[in-house]
C-alpha cells in the first residue's frame, strides 16, 4: 500500500514517528490511543514502541469511508 508517494511494508516494523506521519497525525496522538488501548495495536519492546506494517494497513482499511454515488431524486 502507498501513501503520499511512501510505501508501507506490511512486513515492516514502524517506530511512533514514522507510524504517525504514515497516518497523518502526531506521535503524541498514538501515545493517548496506547494509553487508551484503542485503534491501532502496537509492540512494545523495553522502551521501544513499534507498529507493525499490515496493522498500519489494516488501519486504513478499516476507516475508509466509501461515498455512494446514488444522488437522491
């Protein structure tokens, strides 16, 4: 999958910065979504918070919103 010209590796690992500038938010908002353990699952190893590629993807897939074409008559 691509985004803004960058690709996600669904086998990849991300560190918070590059996960947030794939979604298009701040690092300091995935820290309150892993405070509340909501939206995207994360690893954490020691200090290290990682995201893993297809979880990115699966992300994006999940709140992509479909316009439907059907104009009311």
């Amino acid at each position: 999958m691509k985004i803004d010209g960058t690709e996600i590796d669904p086998q990849n690992h991300y560190e918070s910065a590059e996960a947030a500038a794939l979604l298009g938010i701040k690092k300091e908002t995935l820290a309150v979504w892993r405070h509340q353990k909501r939206h995207l699952p994360y690893i954490k190893m020691g200090r290290r918070v990682l995201y893993r590629g297809d979880d990115i993807i699966g992300y994006i897939d999940a709140n992509r919103i479909v316009q439907s074409s059907n104009k009311a008559a």
